[in-house]
C-alpha cells in the first residue's frame, strides 16, 4: 500500500474540517432540521444559499443564520436543496403531463463551490464535492458541485413540474430568482417565481432550541458573564467607555467566543438614557451610572446581558432606589412566567398574559419621578426577545412562550432628567417542565453585589 497519498488525503480531509471548525450540535441534528423541514413544505422544493464572500476584503465572514440552521456549514458559495418525498400521482388530463410524477424519494444536496489553488493560498484549504469524506463531514446525504445545482433543478422540473410551482425559497434573493429564472429558460417554462418564504417555516423551527443549542448558548452566557465582570473591574472615573468596551471584547474571545453577538453598549451618564447608544466615546465621571449591554457569540449562538454599575463603584440613594425597582420589575416578571400562556414584547402592555405588562404595573405601583408621577412611562421598550443563532430570534409575538425557548426578560427605566438609565438583562430558557432556568445567574444582581464585583 503506498501510504504518503493516504496521508495526502487525511491531512487534506482534517483541514478543510477544520477551516470552518466551531463547536455544534451533533451532525444528525442538522439532518433532523432538514427533514422537520421537509415535512413542513410538503411537495414542495427548498432551495437556500450561503452568505456570499464579504464586500470589504478581510471583513469577519458570518453564516446565513438559517443556511447554518440547516448545515452547519461555516463557508461561503455553497447552497442546499431539500427534496421532501412524494408519492406517485397520475397525469391531470388534458395539461400536457402536468400533475403526473414517479413516487419520490427524499433527498437533501448539500452543493459546495470548487477548490482554487490560487484562493486557498490566501485562505488554506478548502473542502469541495470532491474531497473524500464529504458526504460524512457534512452530514449530508448528497454532496455535489455547485456548477450541478441548475441541473439537478432541469431533472426535478421534468419529473414532476407541479413541485416547481411550490419553491420555497428566502424572500427576495437574487441568487434563487437568477436560479429560477435560468431553469425556466433553458425547459422554456413559463417564470417559475418562488411560491413561498422559508422564513416562516424556520422560525418556527429555530425558536425551539435541543439540548444541544442551550449548551451553547450556555457557553456564551459563561463567556459573556466572565467579560461582563471584566468591564465591572475596570470602571473608575477618567476611564472611556470604549475602554471597558474593548477590555469586555478581548475577554470574551479569550474564553472562546468568535466575536460580539452585537455591537456593544457601553452608556455612561447622559448615554446611560439612551437605549441602544453605541458611540462608547464618553470619559466616564464620578457620579455617573453606566449601562453595559455586552455579550459575545460562541459557535454562532448568541448571549445577551446588560448590568448597571455605578462609575465611583458606590450607588446613591436614588440611583440604588430604580436600580432596586428594575430588579423588582425582573424578578416579577420572571415569577409570573407560565409556559404556554405568558407572551413578551408587548412594549405597549397591551396583553394581560404578557410579561412586559407584569413588570410595567410593578414600575408603576412602586416608583415615581421628580414631579411625583409613576415611572411605567419610562419603560420605553419590550420586555425581551428570543435569543439563538441570532441575538434576535425571529418569533410572532402574538405567540406565547413553550418549553425548550430561550429569551431575554430585561425591563428598564430611563430617567434623561436625572442622567439615571437602568436596564438588567439575563438570558433565561424554559426547560422539560415549564421552569425558568437562568443562565446569567452567576452575574451578580443585588445593588451590593454589584458594588462588591467592582472592588475586586
């Protein structure tokens, strides 16, 4: 046996792996995903692409959130169709064939671009169709060129035309309708336009998180608390916000996360008032309150977390008396949480069943402003949002929460004639039996715990 090609071959086979290597859930999850998926558009066709190369060059390359749902697969210029099985169906009189098909089996093809010698000097090692062992590092059952994906697409059209009346597809993208537009021109078909948005299939997939997910959004969280207790040590008056900023950053990618989930906030003061104020550009006074709303990303799953410290590392008395109302608001309404009937992002508490209304009556009944009136009007937005691949989950909010969500309960108050902003954010799921569990519970929360973490 000439053992050096085999070695070829292996060494070549580990670093494609490893070119897009992150933490994820098991490779027959992904599957599992695709065939829930199929199951959901019935007859129809799926057809998704990669987030192409960034336009500035060097820029960090970031997945398709729901192409990486689907995939795992951390590269651009790929795509995937998924095939759901049909069963056998005769001719519709009278149409030319139209209606008539074979039974079908399903099928999943995962199509990648071709190697580039030149690139890959640039970039290392990239895997394609016909890197041995692609089909089993992928998880997919078919492995193909991307240059067969029009093709594969021509086969299906002429084996059950019916199916390309039912393309699922994102909404608006170019590359599908350039696809689309090409198979129809080369079977002289009329225009074959995508007949439905993936996104609503995907959200409601992507909103109920496996074990192995809130694993990895538990990573995130560990990583975000870790660089959340970073900034905290570093605040002192004649520090700049984007100073504790950057000292959060480099400590969540020291323990593990590839890059903020989202810009981060780093409000003192005035900015503390400000919602999602992101300049950082401020020197930090004496006096102030700042509002730190940091997490990182690990393995394309988000955290979310925002703490309140005072700057000297001493809160005065009114600004301990709303940071102790926010937490209040918090913890109630984390307390009246009930799987299957309490809804969020009701930012104008229109629901009874909605969280954002338990915390806005807690605020209201408990704390007023400088002219003596409630403070449930400086309660300005949504009392949380689910949380995964992106910070931002897709969810209809019209919907209540079930087990196995992940979401952010995070009320605050905002005081611009005080120069006194609050928020408190964690990140919390709902687990097998319908209970919150907290996974920023390690953060302090009291207003003491919190001075206490700054003195460290």
């Amino acid at each position: 046996m000439n053992v050096r090609p085999w070695i070829a071959v292996t060494l070549l086979t580990l670093s494609c792996s490893s070119s897009h290597a992150l933490d994820s859930v098991p490779k027959p999850e992904y599957r599992q995903r695709r065939v829930a998926l199929a199951e959901k558009i019935k007859t129809g066709v799926a057809i998704l692409f990669a987030n192409e190369e960034p336009t500035l060059e060097y820029q960090d390359y970031r997945q398709d959130e729901d192409f990486y749902y689907l995939t795992g697969w951390n590269e651009p210029g790929a795509a995937m169709v998924v095939i759901p099985a049909a069963a056998a169906a005769p001719e519709t009189p009278g149409t030319g064939g139209l209606g008539g098909r074979a039974a079908q089996p399903y099928r999943e093809i995962l199509f990648l671009p071709s190697r580039n010698p030149r690139t890959e000097k640039y970039t290392g090692p990239k895997m394609d169709a016909a890197t041995p062992g692609a089909a089993a590092t992928t998880g997919f059952d078919e492995v193909l060129p991307m240059t067969e994906l029009p093709s594969v697409l021509n086969k299906l059209a002429l084996a059950d035309r019916t199916r390309m009346r039912n393309v699922w597809a994102e909404k608006n993208s170019a590359q599908t309708n350039a696809l689309l537009g090409f198979v129809a021109s080369t079977l002289a078909l009329p225009s074959i336009d995508p007949a439905a948005d993936l996104s609503q299939p995907l959200t409601e997939l992507r909103a109920f998180k496996s074990h192995a997910e809130i694993e990895l959004i538990r990573r995130a969280s560990d990583a975000s608390i870790a660089a959340q207790l970073a900034g905290m040590r570093a605040i002192k008056p004649g520090v700049r916000e984007r100073t504790v900023a950057g000292i959060e950053i480099e400590k969540m990618m020291q323990e593990g996360c590839e890059r903020p989930s989202y810009p981060p906030i780093v409000g003192s003061g005035p900015n503390s008032t400000t919602l999602h104020y992101s300049e950082n550009f401020r020197t930090m006074q004496s006096g102030d309150l700042v509002v730190i709303d940091e997490a990182g990303e690990y393995s394309m799953y988000a955290s979310d977390i925002t703490r309140t410290m005072p700057v000297n590392g001493h809160f005065t008395a009114r600004q301990r008396e709303i940071y102790d109302l926010v937490l209040g608001a918090q913890r109630a309404a984390a307390a009246a949480f009930v799987a299957g009937k309490s809804k969020i992002n009701d930012p104008e508490h229109k629901h009874p069943d909605s969280l954002d209304t338990v915390a806005f009556n807690y605020i209201n009944e408990h704390g007023k402003d400088l002219h003596g009136q409630p403070l449930g009007q400086y309660m300005v937005h949504g009392i949380g949002h689910l949380v995964g691949i992106d910070v931002h989950d897709p969810w209809d909010y019209s919907k209540p929460l079930e087990k196995g969500m992940v979401f952010t309960i995070e009320p605050g108050i905002y005081l611009p004639e005080e120069n006194i902003g609050v928020r408190i954010e964690d990140v919390v799921y709902v687990d097998a039996n319908g209970k919150l569990v907290n996974l920023i519970a390690n953060l302090p929360h009291e207003a003491s715990e919190i001075e206490s973490a700054m003195r460290k």
